[in-house]
C-alpha cells in the first residue's frame, strides 16, 4: 500500500532500466477414466487412455522498465 501513496520511490527524472524476470511453472492435468473422452477412444486398444499430462517449463523473460515524473504524477 506504500507504494500507492508514494513513500516507496521519488523520482526527479526519467530513469529507464532493463531488468529479468525469471519464470517456473508447473501445468497438469488428470483424471481417474481418461483425459479422452470415452466416445473419443478406441477400445481395441489402450495408448489413448491417458489419466495424467504434465508439463514444466523455466526460463527468463527480458524486460525494460520506464520511470517518470509529470506534475508531481510518477
């Protein structure tokens, strides 16, 4: 909430920056009968009877950040 009030930073002119961002996530998906639905699948044969997908991905994101001030605005 500081920040909003302005006691975080006051800035007297522009000031730009780079900066990383560094990401990890995790997505999955599951279930108890099948991620096919049951109409999808072919029951002569069970490679398409997966109960769970997972995934996990990291990386960096480059950014570039902005400051500044216009009447007494930041």
């Amino acid at each position: 909430m500081n920040s909003l009030k302005g006691k975080v930073g006051h800035y007297n002119k522009e000031v730009y920056t780079w900066y990383l961002k560094n990401s990890i996530n995790i997505q999955g998906v599951s279930d108890v009968e099948s991620i096919i639905p049951v109409q999808l699948t072919d029951s002569l044969t069970t490679k398409n009877r997966a109960t769970t997908i997972s995934a996990f991905d990291f990386g960096s994101i480059p950014g570039f950040a902005y400051v500044n001030r216009k009447n007494n605005w930041q």
